[in-house]
C-alpha cells in the first residue's frame, strides 16, 4: 500500500510530507468557476509535488457545487454531469487514476467537539444533539463560505436513482479513461438529516452503489473511521469483504471510540478497534492503494495544517506497516 497524506499543493507542505518519508500525495479538487478541474491547475500541482519526490495518487472530492443538482436530482444536472466527465478527463492526461467521491448532500454532521487525551480537541457526533442543533451540525460550507440547505426532502429511493443516473453516465468514461471512482461512506453513516436521505451510511448500502452499476471503475473510497462508526460494524471483517472483491481503491485509516449514536475520533493508539488486525487484513487482500491518515486530533502548538498532529499518525501507520511485513515474512 502508499502510505500518503491530505496536502495542498505547495511546497512547505510538500517539504514536509517528504521529510517525514512520504512518497503519495492526496490532494482536495481545487475550485473552478468552469465547474470542472482543470488540466493546467492539476498538471502544476503534479510538479509541485515531483520536485520533492512525491507523486499525486488521488483527487479526494471535487467541490459539491460542480455535482450538488445531480445529488438533489435537480435541473441542471445534465450540464454538471458533462462537467465531471470532463474532469476525469483532465485526470487521466495529468497521471491521475483515482477519484474519490461522496454521496452527501449535506456534507458531513458533527455535533461538537470534546477534550481528549492531554486535552487535545476530538471530533464528537452525538445524534440527540446533532438533532437539536440541525444547522450548527452541518460541517461543509459552499465557497461563499454560506450553508445552502435544500428546500425539499429527498427520499432514500430518491437519491439512489439519482446517484443511479449519475454512475450509468460517468462510469462508462472513467473505463475509457483508466480512472477509478472511490465513493466515501456517509459521515455521520446516519440514514437520513434534515428530511434528506443519506444512503452510504451501511455496509448495506456501500455494496448497493457497487451492483448498482458493476464496473471496474465503480469501487470504495474506504474511510475505516466512518465505517467503525457505523453500528454494529466489524472494521476489519468490513476490509476483508470489500478487499477480496477488489474494491478497495483508496483508504483512510482513522481510530474511533464508540459508534452512532455516539462516536469520537481519536487517536490512532487509543481506538475501539484492532488497528494492527486492520493493517493485516489490507495486506492480506492484496490492497496497494493509497492510504492516507485521517482526521487528526488538535494537538497543541500544531500549525492550520496539522503537521504535530499527522507526523504521529504518519509515524504509527508506518509502525503498523511495518510490524505486518515483518509477520508476514516470518510465516512465508
């Protein structure tokens, strides 16, 4: 697997996933008034990257507003649809194969955030208190920095039409293109939010998307925190189902304590679940994409981009990597 990180394309932040021995960049789909990415921007932060020996291996989301009426089923929906094609178009010439996605139209809910370990500060969900606060538990805003809720519910079997429609048009060129499209489970994997249906909450629903439209191109962006939040949910018996279908094509490795409804993010030593059982079992279904650390907790005298905070998880993921290679060598 590639070990890799979140970062945005500049050269500190490249400076400094390479002196902590990363090779794998994740980058965020930058904003475009066209609605698409574009080769040149993707091109430049490819170079960015190359000059300290780091390669791009995934675009994680586009902004919601290039896709946000083909979520709701709005007009429109055409014109945007055209627009993602383009984009993984724009990917595939600037040697990039993966594109990750998320089916949430409301973004992702937390209801706060609490003190954990030596104080530092921990995503909280809570569903009672997410409830009561609705808008103050939406995490995303549009890029006027504004909440933009829709003013109609949409049905579970709504928004699985919708994301239908979207699949049967986008997955056909991501074949053409050699890209593979990673959909994100829900986070907070609830099944609804403010009347809007929320579908990849569920191991359940995450195999749906995959018959909905089988393709080679139509896989997981496998968020291991989210699906640990989900309830009930073995982490690692959920990384040997969708791992021996090949279905794993990007991974974010992430602690939780608790599941819904109520969950904290930690960190990665202190979880609810077996972390060295989960690194085993990515290798164990041949797994060699990219995984990237998620979600670290706020640690003091950390910078915005969270570099104290990353170099531990970095650190630990690497520790994990390490002691599974080394096991796996003694038994061969």
């Amino acid at each position: 697997m590639k070990i890799a990180l979140l970062l945005n394309p500049d050269h500190e932040q490249a400076q400094f996933a390479s002196q902590i021995g990363i090779q794998h960049a994740i980058i965020g789909g930058p904003n475009s008034p066209n609605g698409y990415l574009e080769y040149d921007t993707l091109q430049q932060a490819q170079e960015v990257f190359a000059a300290h020996g780091i390669e791009i291996s995934a675009v994680e989301n586009v902004p919601v507003h290039f896709y946000d009426k083909v979520m709701a089923g709005l007009p429109g929906r055409d014109e945007q649809i055209d627009n993602y094609c383009t984009t993984i178009h724009n990917l595939s010439r600037a040697g990039i194969h993966i594109l990750g996605y998320h089916w949430m139209l409301l973004g992702g809910i937390t209801s706060d955030y609490v003190r954990g370990r030596g104080g530092a500060r921990e995503r909280h969900f809570d569903w009672e208190a997410a409830n009561r606060s609705r808008i103050d538990a939406l995490e995303w805003r549009g890029p006027d920095g504004v909440i933009h809720v829709p003013d109609q519910e949409i049905s579970t079997e709504q928004m699985w039409d919708n994301v239908a429609y979207f699949l049967q048009r986008v997955l056909p060129v991501a074949e053409s293109c050699g890209v593979k499209l990673a959909a994100h489970p829900d986070d907070a994997p609830i099944p609804s939010f403010m009347g809007v249906a929320r579908i990849l909450g569920s191991l359940e629903g995450l195999q749906r998307l995959l018959d909905t439209v089988p393709s080679p191109s139509n896989g997981l962006d496998f968020c291991q925190g989210t699906i640990a939040e989900m309830t009930g949910v073995n982490v690692v018996d959920a990384i040997y189902r969708f791992g021996k279908q090949h279905k794993i094509f990007f991974a974010h490795y992430r602690a939780v304590q608790g599941q819904v409804p109520d969950f904290t993010e930690v960190f990665m030593d202190e979880g609810g679940n077996d972390m060295y059982a989960a690194m085993k079992a990515y290798k164990d279904v041949g797994f060699t994409g990219p995984m990237r650390a998620d979600h670290s907790p706020a640690v003091i005298g950390d910078n915005r981009q969270a570099h104290r905070g990353f170099a531990f998880e970095i650190g630990y993921m690497k520790g994990m990597a390490q002691a599974v290679d080394a096991l796996s060598a003694q038994t061969h």
